[in-house]
C-alpha cells in the first residue's frame, strides 16, 4: 500500500492536493450596512419593513436577535468589529475625523485585524465601500466635508489596509447617490449611482473574478460595506424611488409603530426615506448572494449581514440616532449562513458584542489557534455551530 502511495505521489504533482486543500477553507463574505436597526427586518414582524432577501438568509441561517454594538458610533464599532478589542485598547474611541487626529484616534498601522490573519492563512481579501477607520491628514486629497474646521473624508494608502489585497472605498462620504471611491492602485473613481448598487456591482465582479483580482485557487474573504441606511434619509437623492414608492402613501402610525415612537417629531417622516433605504440594500445584498450560487461558490462560503449600529427613529424623543445606550441605537442585525455547519434557527439568548465577532469568525474558519492574544471578544464558534449550549 505505501509503494503504491509513493507511485501515485511522484506521478501526480503535491501542488493540486494542496490547491483542494486550500479550497476545502470556507469562503467568507461579510457585508455590512450603516445604521440598521435590529428590528428592521421583516422576518421579525416587528416594523413594516420589506426585506425578502435578508428574511430568506434568516430562514436558512441563525438569526441572532440579541446582537448588540457595544459603542454605537460608527468608527468606534469598525475599530471593535476589525480587531476584537474595545475602542481603549484599538485606539478608535470616536469617529476618525481631523479632530481626533492629533489624538491617534484611527486604527493603527500595526493592529492585528481578522483580515490580516486571514490573509495570513491563504486568503485572498477584498474590500468595497464605506471604511471610516483613517482620520484624514493634510494634505487632505478630498474635498467633500473637508473644508472647515474638521475634515472627516480621505482615501487610504496601501501600508494602511491591513491586509486587503483588493480594495475599492473610500473613508467616509454621504452623499448616496454621487459616491466616490479609491481603487487598489489609489486611482478616483466618480460614480452617479446609488451608493448600495453599485458596490453590489463591484462585489459580483469580484465574485467573477474578473480582470483577475484573485487567485481562484485560494479561499477569498470580501467585505462589502454599504453606508445607506445612514443618513441622509430625506429625498429622493438618498433612495431608490421604486423603493421610496413602497412607504410613500402609509400613514406615519402605520410606519412608527414602537410604543416609544414620538411621530409628532420633525424627523417622523423621514422613516420612509430611511425604510427606503433599507429595502434597497437588501435588493443590493440579494444580488450578490444571487451571484455566489451562479458561480456555484454558495456551499463552502460563510454569509454575515450586520450592521455597525441602529437608529432610534423616533425613539426616546432623541433626535440623536446613536451614540446612546438605548436598544434602538444598540441593536443590530446579525444573521449568518453556513452550509452545512450551522442549524438554521433564532437565537435570542446569546448577547454577541461587537468584539466578539473577530475571533468568532475565526473560529469559524478553523482558525481558532489564530486568535490574537490581545483580542478582548469571545469566541462564539461552538454556539453558531451548535456544538456548544
């Protein structure tokens, strides 16, 4: 039997058993959007929200109810989301404008995130949209929201990707439907189109690999993150009108349906704009999972959707839609598919923290051992999987 092996072994090069290994890693696809409220998804029946593609992922994966942003400003949450450590020990404790430059608030070139891990391990990485973890510094390179006291938008130089080997995105920038982004090479791009649309374009190219951006041999992670439905929610420049047509004509009692809603508040009616916005992504978000059974890759690939923080709406007569401790600012989604591996369920009882989900990740993908010491988050693998109670 081992003379046989040994035959088999020089007449086959060792490289395609590795190629098979390597592909027997899952796959993982992250995407995330800005300010979602957990209840916003209509598999919930708690708000009357459309969200057929996200309610198909949660019929097919686990939807953790209780998942929460342990600070709920964006940056603050990246840093957390990227690292697995809270905002004293990553650095970002505030969002990274020109402000907090001088302070060091910004991840830092040498953080250890789930993405340079990733890469590490034979990865091929990606990232589309909305990063928001560099604060600019002079020479500013963009304009927009740059002039004035604080400048919070700026591209981000290659050292500072923390292992992206692909990357399209910007810092931050709200303005929907006229985005911007800076490719791998650092190029501009001006786009007029939604925001969420086309970053699903870029994320199914990716997917098809075209102009060659990955080794199709290699497990790939991509991260897709869509600033809608964050604010501005208030016209049609912020949505898609077929999208804006769905919520148009209800009645605002019919729409702000929480007991703590306040929809005497000048900012009751831009729930619409903002439920809008949040149907869109989830068409945008359909489409790329749409794209992944098409080049057959849904079976080993490991599927999250969650948001950095919620939105009050309304809530708490607050006008601030985070940075609060209420659950509407706190809440967010977390659904997760993966094949095979994790039992389609609700999960209710499990309070996932923002740092928790590095390293939970990483478990995810059998890289447990990986885990940085200095991560402050747990790993929650066994609980996805079902192994542990």
């Amino acid at each position: 039997m081992k003379k046989r092996l040994n035959i088999f072994l020089l007449a086959f090069p060792l490289c395609p058993v590795f190629q098979i290994q390597a592909q027997e890693k899952p796959n993982l696809v992250f995407i995330m959007a800005d300010q979602w409220r957990g209840n916003a998804l209509g598999c919930l029946g708690k708000e009357p929200v459309k969200t057929p593609c996200l309610d198909q992922l949660a019929r097919e994966g686990v939807n953790f109810t209780n998942a929460v942003s342990s600070y709920p400003v964006s940056s603050p949450a990246r840093g957390m989301l990227m690292t697995g450590m809270y905002p004293h020990k990553n650095k970002v404790t505030g969002n990274c404008n020109s402000a907090n430059a001088p302070y060091g608030v910004e991840l830092p070139q040498d953080a250890r995130c789930w993405s340079n891990i990733l890469k590490a391990n034979g990865y091929q990485t990606g990232y589309i949209g909305k990063w928001h973890l560099d604060a600019p510094h002079k020479p500013y390179v963009d304009t927009y929201n740059n002039q004035g006291a604080v400048a919070w938008n700026e591209w981000c130089p290659k050292e500072r990707r923390h292992g992206f080997d692909y990357w399209y995105s910007y810092g931050t920038y709200d303005v929907h439907k006229h985005p911007h982004y800076w490719d791998t090479e650092g190029v501009k791009h001006e786009i007029n189109e939604w925001s969420p649309a086309h970053e699903a374009d870029k994320a199914i190219s990716y997917l098809r690999n075209e102009g060659n951006v990955r080794d199709p041999n290699k497990p790939f992670f991509m991260m897709v993150s869509f600033n809608p439905p964050h604010s501005p929610y208030a016209s049609l420049e912020d949505c898609m009108e077929e999208d804006y047509n769905l919520y148009k004509d209800l009645p605002l009692d019919s729409l702000l349906i929480r007991p703590n809603a306040n929809r005497e508040m000048k900012k009751a009616p831009s729930v619409r704009y903002y439920f809008a916005s949040v149907t869109g992504v989830d068409r945008a978000f359909g489409r790329i999972l749409d794209e992944l059974e098409k080049q057959g890759l849904d079976k080993n690939t490991l599927v999250i959707f969650s948001s950095d923080h919620g939105e009050t709406m309304c809530s708490q007569n607050t006008d601030d839609p985070k940075n609060s401790p209420y659950a509407e600012s706190m809440n967010v989604p977390f659904i997760v598919r993966f094949p095979g591996k994790v039992i389609p369920r609700i999960d209710s009882e499990l309070l996932l923290s923002s740092p928790d989900i590095m390293p939970t990740i990483l478990g995810l993908c059998g890289l447990e051992k990986q885990i940085p010491a200095t991560v402050e988050g747990r790993n929650y693998a066994g609980r996805f999987t079902g192994k542990d109670s």
